[in-house]
C-alpha cells in the first residue's frame, strides 16, 4: 500500500495537492451551482415552516419526532467517520488514513454543522433556541442536567468544537504550504495570500513548532477518540432513557456508534471517489485506501448485523407483552418495508466487501456505500418514528410519513452538505500535505541516534543551508553538535522525529496543559451540574437533585472541551504561533520541499560558518548579517 | 544457562502442579457439602478463565485481520493458552452436574419451555465452546491466516455471548439486557489482554514498545468495558422500571455489594487509564507486571460481582472458598500454559 506513495516526491505532492486550488473548472462551477441551489431550496422552504407554522411538516400526536429529528441523528452519524480515520487511526498507526483524513475530517465538520441545523427546524420557533443552552438557572431558566437534551447540546457542541480545533491543527503545516505557493505564484498582497498568511499563524515548520505540534495533535487524538463514542452515545440515549418499547434498549449506545461510523465511511467513499476524479488526484488517492476503508466497513458490518439479532432477541426473551408486540409490530406492520430493506442494505451490501473483487472496483464500492447510506437513513427514521407511532395503549397509535416540506429541508439540508465541502475542496487542501510528505520521506530519516541539547536561534546573523533531501539536513545537524556551532536552527516541510531527538527535543510541556485542561474541565462539569441543581432542588421523575450518574457524561463533555482547549493554548505559546514574525532567512520552499538549517554565529564566525555548512553538500547556502 | 533455566521453569511446573493438585483438592472436598455457593464458585471460575484462555488465543487474531505487524512474535506467547479452552467442556460437564444447587431454570420453564431448558442451555454453550476450539485447532497451527481468524474472532464473540447471556444474565432470567453479551466477551478481551500482558512480561528478551503497546490496548479495552457496562447503567437508572433495577440497585446501594462495586470502578474500570497514565508505567517490567496481576484478581471478582448479587442465596462476600477455587484455576491455568508444547518467543 506504502509503496505507490513513496514513489511521488515531495515536490509532487505538493504541487499535487495545491494544484486544484487554482482555477476551478466548468463542471466544478456546475456542481457549485446545483448544490447551493438545493441548499436556497431547503431554507425557502425552511423559512415556509417558520411563517406558516409547524403544521406544514407532518409531525402531530402521537409522534412528535419525525424526519427532522432522524436527519438530526443521521448527520451527526455521518461526521463520525472523520474522527475515526483522523484520531483512532492515527492512534493505532494505521498509515493509509493519509491520503483521506482531511476530506473525512472537513465532511466531519460540515455534518455536524448540518445536524446541528435540525434541531433548530424542529424546534418551529428557532428563535428561542437559546432556552436548551446549558447554563446555570438565570431568567427563570432550569436547565436540568439529566436531562437527555442538555447533554446531546454539550455532547454536540464539545464534538464540533473539537473536532475544528483538531482539523486546523493538522491543517497549519498545510496552511503555510498554500501561503507560499501563493506568494510566489501571486505575490504577497494577494488575497488569497493574505488569507493563507492569517490562517497559517506564522507557521514555519522549525524544530520548535514540529515538536510540539507533534506532541498536541497526538493528545488531540486521545482526546477525540472517546468523544466521538460518547457523542452518539448521548444521542442514542435521548431514545434509550425512555420507557417506550422500540427506544428503550441497552444496547443502543454502541449500536448508534458503530452505525454512525459505518455511514459515515460510506459518506466518505460516496464524496472521495468522484472528487478523486474531478480533482485528478488519482496519484494519491488510490484504489488501496478506499479497499482499506472498505475492509473497515466490514468490522462496523459485523456489529449492525450483531445489533440487528440481539435487539429482537432480547425483546422476546424478555417475554414483556409490549416489548413482543413492539417487534411483531415492527416487522409486519406499516414500517416493515423499512425493516427488511436494512439487512440488505446495511448488511449483505457491505459484506460483499469481503469479495477483494468488489472493494477493489470503485463502481461496486460506490454502489454499495449509497446502498449503506441510504440504508442507515431508513434505519434513523425508523428507529425515531416507530417507538411514538406504535406504543402501549391502542387508541393511542398513529401514524407519520414526512410532508414535501420535510422532503425538501432534507434535500437543502444534503445541498448545504454538498456545497460547503466542494467549497472546501477548492479553499483548502484535500489531502494532509505534510503527512504524506512524511509518509514519502519518512524512512529514510529514522537512522541516526544522537543528541544534543539545543536552545532556539536567537541571533538573525547566520549561515542558512538549503538541502534537497532529509539526510543531508540530519547529517549536518550530527556534525554540528562536534563542532563549535551550537546556536542553531532547522526547517522542514515534514516532521523529523530524528532531528527532534538530534536537537534535544524529547519533552513537551503540552502534556501538562492538556491534563490540566482534562482535571478542570471534569470538576467544571461535576461543579455546573450540581450547582444548577442545588439552585431550585427540583426533584424531576423521581430522581435526586443531586444525581452523578447523569453528571458524569456532563463531567466527560467538560474534560474533553477543556483539554483540548487549554492543549491548543499550550500549543500556541510553546510554539509562538502568532507572537512572532517569520524569520528573515524563512524561505518559501521550507513548505514545499526543500530542508533548510540555519547557523546563528558572531559577524567573525560567518565565513568559518558557510565553509562548515558547505561541506555538508547543501543546494544553496545564504550569509545573513544583522 | 539454558539448563539452568530449564530447571527452573521444571520447577515452576512442580511448584505449580503442587499448588494446584492441593487448592483443586480443597476445593473438590467443599463439593461434597453440595451448598449453592460451592456451585456458584465453579460457574464464577468458568465465566473468567474461559473466556480469558480463549480470548488469548483470539487476541493475535485480531491483530492479524487489522494488519497489526508490532507483535514481534510475541504471539506464542498467547496462543499457548489454548490448551486450557478444552478444559471448559470439562467445567461445563461438572456444571451440568451442579445445576439443580445453582440453575434457576428448571423453575423457569414456563417463560420460554425449549430455549430455557437446561438442555438445550448447556447444549447450545457445548457447541459454541466446540466450534471455537475447533477453528483455534486450526487457527494456533496457521495464525497467520487471516480468514481463519476472521471466523475464530466471529466464533469467540458468538460463543461468549451465548454464554455471556445464559451462564451470567440467566441465572437470574427475570432480568435482561441487550447489551449484556457484548459486554461479557468485551471483558473478557480484557482479561486476556492483561493476561497476555503479564505472559510479555517473563520474556526473556522484551521491547519495551510492545511493552507499552500492550498496555495501552490494556487501557483501551478496561475503558471500552466501563463504557459498555455505564451505558446499560445510564439507561436502567434514569426508567428505574422494576424488573430492570434490582440489578444496580443491589450493586449501587445495598451493603455489602456496594463496597465491591466501588473496588471494580476504582480498580477494573478506571484504573488502568490511572495506573498506566505515563510512559514510563507504561514501560517498566515490574511494574506492569504488578498492575496485572491486580487487574486480573480484579476482574475475577468482577465476574463473581456479576453473578453472585442476583441469585437468591448468594453468599454476599468472597470468603476462603472462592480463594481456593480461583488459585485452584489459576494454578491449573498457568500448569496448562507451561506445559503447552507451543514454544514461547520463537520468532515466526
């Protein structure tokens, strides 16, 4: 799988991927076009609802939950995926998330944007959304903590602040790729430059920044990978807590997980094998990475069908009247069609992926990840209007089918989707730039054992050297530390663990911020909880004010939010993001591909300096004088 | 050297064989009293070392089929628990035996007459235990085989839910939960990470990044079986309906179980992610070492926590009884895993 990657330069992976960036072409416009036009549809028809009422959508008694509330579970679903590759996989060192992380990562972003919308429509009058936000009791507002709708409002909003805080900081390195592509190709008052410059934050790629950008992205990984189990987790307990046959089922949480990430992969596929194309990065988006998603489908496979049998099982060998009669019903009644069609469509679909046949033709991949997507819909809505449809009292059943305005806000719903991440595809870089690079240039930079320790450059008079491959900076770097040249600095357009152990670098004080960070955020929760409890004592469905079962997922929500918080804080400063200027001996292909050291010495050291640095085989070498 | 340490692992299966030759007597004396507890100690020892043995042997499946190549065919050193997951017909066979003093079933048939009765319960557990063993004959000879370890790790989530469902939900059949059987073969992934774990750790020759590779999946699996066991928690405690909540409420508020369920949070469910928090916990020898052997004391009182509460007349703490029965095991475990004919550490 590795080595069709590792036959691309670094020059070609950036030029590659910043390529498409440029000028897009008519069928790219067109797509534009079509999806924002969907997207106008849908808030037409959004803003129909708010004018007319919520009469026009076809939620009533009994079912008070429809479509919008099952598109809200299934978006939410569909962001998974991008956690998964970027922070399981990169956890379990799983090398070929390389090529799709970023898209899944910004898909990630855009579905939890998109989710977060459903709530509001079916909320009817959206300008009282404020109400659910959890904040201790002000204007005769009580939030209750065990409440389900509190925790899905601090289990979204810590996952889509997270999960943008983890998708910049992988973008930086990128960022400060595209600025200097940019200023060469368009100089440096440019917008689009400007706006690169904003965005990259000074990055330059020296050992500082690597270093604990390696170390912050890692423990944004740690941090992310139980957030996005407890996300759907919360969003499945907002069914499972309820006495209602059909919801009320242990095994939700981790049924909701694993189908949230097994539509959310075929979303990757559906949006990665077209964009492929269109943007011609078949160099590095190879048929191997979707086999390798495809066969991570298969595990997500074996736990929905495994859901699919324990669900009914468990309601039989229960031998409660409603339970039995709930299952009967689901399967016969009106909504059977439903539940027939997700074992072909959830199950046997994906399961062809066992066949090598059909995970290696992206027509058959394609085909059945809509198969999945579409299947896991069905499934939301199901799940989400069956329970109220059909519950204990016979005169009390109803019946529910979306109107043409719910159709529509679903259809402008999946036009937004669409049209924030082919927006993406032109703003940013699809693929993570300096990964890859990593991936090419990695191996040969693991070699040498030697350390020295190393403060930063302070003087700007200096030797800078310019080297073409990684070695050659890694072997200067070795012979500095015998020499007299103490005071010195590199560039790097990948991370090189190597040079980092060269230079001394083995500790980050991130760590320090991100627990710290985790240890508040957890009291903070615990603390807001009970505080807001204790305000009114309000003893609600029999439970004490004061209840740390419920608060423990409010604790978790909080250590998760603020360590990853206080962790970009640490980033920022220990890496002076922002508080300092770009040196004046940076030169634009650091990004790019090329290695650069620079000599911080005294005026009289300088030719001593470039004499040394020049037996180290360097492309270019530049005096720098105060 | 070689013979030296030869004598000293000859030794150590003396020692061993003592051990368990002595605890497996005291323990077989007790049964002639027929008293429920004896019973529920037997069933308590057979829904922690059998899914421990045999989860060991699932575990390099696991990390076959997900292409994992960080094992440095430290493998063997799991594999060599198969021989013990045979012994399990022999338990489930005195078991059988013991139903009348420790089964409810026989009283339950009337909630569902053929999928509750005895036979077909220890039938159906007899077959899931032989297909498993079956596929892990196969699969320790050919554990390179990915497809033959993508059936044994179906088997072994089929098998231990099954089990998971009639040996530890059944005994009390009133109470139920969907999500009960993935708990049980979670956990006993568990165990048998940490058992293979402390197997790593008697290697000769040890890399400390496998080292602390194991233990961070030690980390990640105690955190999965907290994560599975809180979401049936969250959702039995907020309906509080009344078939579902004498199972938290005897955990959770009763004496003296709540002092045991306090132990498993603190020690099983969140103690790894505590213990192993830095690097060089992570890393050191003896250290792992000791914190294993915690957790896997821990996690067999997590099954007899499991068990126990729920059937009317369970003894509510363990006492010298279970002491015995569990060295007795355990002993006859590692007797089983030294003399298995597999070598240890050979490089594939």
């Amino acid at each position: 799988m590795r080595g069709a990657v590792e036959q691309l330069t670094l020059k070609k992976i950036n030029n590659d991927v910043l390529e498409p960036m440029r000028e897009p072409g008519a069928l790219y416009w067109i797509f534009l076009l079509v999806t924002a036009g969907l997207a106008g549809w849908g808030a037409l028809n959004w803003t129909y609802q708010v004018r007319v009422g919520m009469g026009v959508a076809g939620v009533n008694h009994p079912v008070g939950w429809g479509s919008y509330i099952a598109n809200f579970v299934f978006w939410v679903g569909i962001a998974h995926s991008g956690t998964l590759i970027s922070a399981i996989l990169l956890l379990v060192r799983a090398r070929w998330r390389t090529s799709v992380s970023r898209s899944a990562e910004a898909m990630t972003i855009f579905a939890i944007a998109t989710a977060g919308m459903f709530p509001l429509i079916h909320l009817g009058r959206l300008w009282v959304f404020y109400y659910i936000l959890p904040y201790p009791s002000q204007r005769q507002l009580w939030p209750n903590f065990q409440s389900p709708l509190v925790w899905d409002v601090v289990a979204i909003g810590t996952y889509f602040t997270v999960s943008l805080i983890f998708f910049y900081v992988g973008l930086l390195p990128d960022l400060a790729a595209a600025r200097d592509r940019f200023e060469e190709r368009l100089g440096a008052g440019n917008i689009r430059t400007r706006f690169y410059k904003n965005l990259a934050l000074g990055w330059c790629g020296n050992s500082l920044q690597w270093h604990h950008h390696g170390r912050a992205y890692l423990y944004f990984a740690t941090l992310a990978t139980p957030l996005v189990v407890s996300v759907h987790s919360v969003v499945s307990w907002d069914f499972a807590v309820s006495l209602l046959p059909g919801w009320h089922v242990t095994l939700y949480a981790p049924y909701f997980v694993a189908g949230a990430i097994h539509s959310g992969l075929a979303m990757v596929l559906v949006l990665l094998i077209p964009m492929r194309k269109l943007l011609h990065l078949e160099n590095l988006i190879q048929p191997v990475h979707f086999e390798a998603l495809a066969l991570t489908m298969l595990v997500t496979t074996g736990i929905m069908g495994y859901s699919y049998i324990a669900e009914p099982f468990t309601d039989w060998y229960s031998n409660g009247v409603f339970d039995k009669q709930f299952s009967v019903w689901r399967a016969a009644g009106p909504l059977a069609w439903i539940y027939w069609l997700l074992i072909p469509l959830n199950v046997l679909a994906p399961l062809s992926f066992a066949f090598k046949k059909v995970r290696t033709n992206t027509f058959w991949l394609f085909a059945m990840a809509m198969m999945v997507i579409t299947g896991m819909w069905l499934e939301r809505l199901m799940i989400v209007i069956g329970a109220t449809w059909h519950d204990f009292l016979p005169h009390n059943w109803g019946a529910y089918w979306p109107t043409i305005v719910e159709v529509n806000i679903f259809l402008g719903a999946l036009g937004f989707f669409l049209f924030c991440f082919m927006a993406f595809s032109r703003l940013f870089p699809t693929i993570a730039i300096a990964d890859l690079k990593s991936e090419t240039a990695g191996e040969s930079s693991r070699n040498i054992i030697h350390s020295i320790l190393q403060s930063p450059v302070k003087s700007s008079t200096g030797v800078l050297a310019i080297f073409s491959r990684p070695e050659e900076l890694l072997a200067s770097i070795a012979r500095l530390n015998e020499s007299i040249f103490n005071n010195f600095d590199y560039f790097s357009p990948i991370r090189l663990a190597q040079a980092e152990k060269l230079t001394g670098r083995h500790f980050s004080p991130v760590r320090f911020w991100t627990l710290a960070g985790v240890l508040l955020g957890a009291a903070s929760g615990f603390a807001l909880a009970i505080w807001s409890a204790k305000v009114n004592s309000l003893i609600v469905g029999g439970k004490h004010p004061v209840s740390i079962i419920p608060y423990c997922i409010i604790a978790f929500e909080g250590a998760v939010l603020v360590g990853s918080i206080f962790n970009l804080i640490g980033l920022i400063i220990h890496t002076r993001l922002k508080f300092s200027e770009m040196p004046r001996y940076y030169d634009g292909r650091f990004s790019s591909d090329r290695f650069g050291l620079f000599v911080g010495c005294t005026r009289e050291q300088l030719k001593a300096a470039e004499k040394f640095l020049q037996s180290g085989n360097p492309e270019e070498t530049h005096v720098y004088r105060t | 050297m070689y013979t030296a340490l030869k004598k000293a692992r000859q030794n150590g299966v003396v020692l061993l064989l003592l051990l368990a030759t002595v605890c497996l007597g005291l323990y077989s004396d007790a049964f002639l009293f027929s008293d429920k507890r004896i019973w529920l100690t037997l069933l308590v020892n057979f829904i922690f070392f059998v899914p421990l043995a045999a989860g060991m042997v699932t575990w390099p499946a696991i990390i076959y089929c997900s292409r994992g190549t960080w094992t440095d065919g430290m493998e063997r050193a799991a594999l060599r628990a198969f021989w013990f997951v045979p012994v399990s017909m022999l338990l489930l066979i005195f078991l059988w035996f013991g139903k009348a003093y420790w089964a409810p079933w026989p009283q339950m048939v009337a909630m569902h007459p053929i999928w509750l009765s005895s036979e077909f319960i220890f039938a159906r557990a007899a077959v899931a235990l032989m297909v498993f063993i079956l596929l892990a004959t196969f699969f320790v000879k050919r554990y390179s085989n990915k497809l033959l370890g993508t059936f044994l790790i179906l088997s072994y989530c089929i098998a231990f839910t099954i089990i998971g469902f009639d040996f530890v939900m059944g005994p009390k059949p009133n109470w139920y939960s969907a999500l009960f059987g993935g708990y049980f073969f979670i956990s006993g992934l568990y165990a048998a990470i940490t058992a293979w774990t402390l197997a790593y750790t008697f290697a000769k020759e040890l890399k400390t990044e496998v080292l602390e590779d194991l233990t961070k999946l030690i980390i990640t699996f105690s955190l999965l079986t907290t994560y599975l066991m809180y979401s049936q928690l969250i959702v039995i405690w907020y309906e509080n309906l009344p078939g579902e909540t004498p199972f938290i409420l005897m955990r959770l508020n009763l004496e003296p179980w709540k002092y045991f369920s306090a132990w498993i949070l603190g020690v099983v469910y969140l103690g790894p992610l505590v213990l192993f928090l830095t690097r060089r916990a992570r890393t050191s020898r003896m250290f792992v070492k000791i914190v294993c052997v915690i957790l896997l004391a821990g996690l067999w009182l997590e099954r007899w926590w499991l068990v126990v509460p729920g059937v009317q007349g369970g003894y509510p703490r363990p006492g010298l009884l279970e002491l015995i029965s569990g060295v007795a095991f355990a002993s006859l475990f590692l007797l089983i895993y030294n003399l298995s004919r597999i070598d240890y550490g050979r490089a594939k």
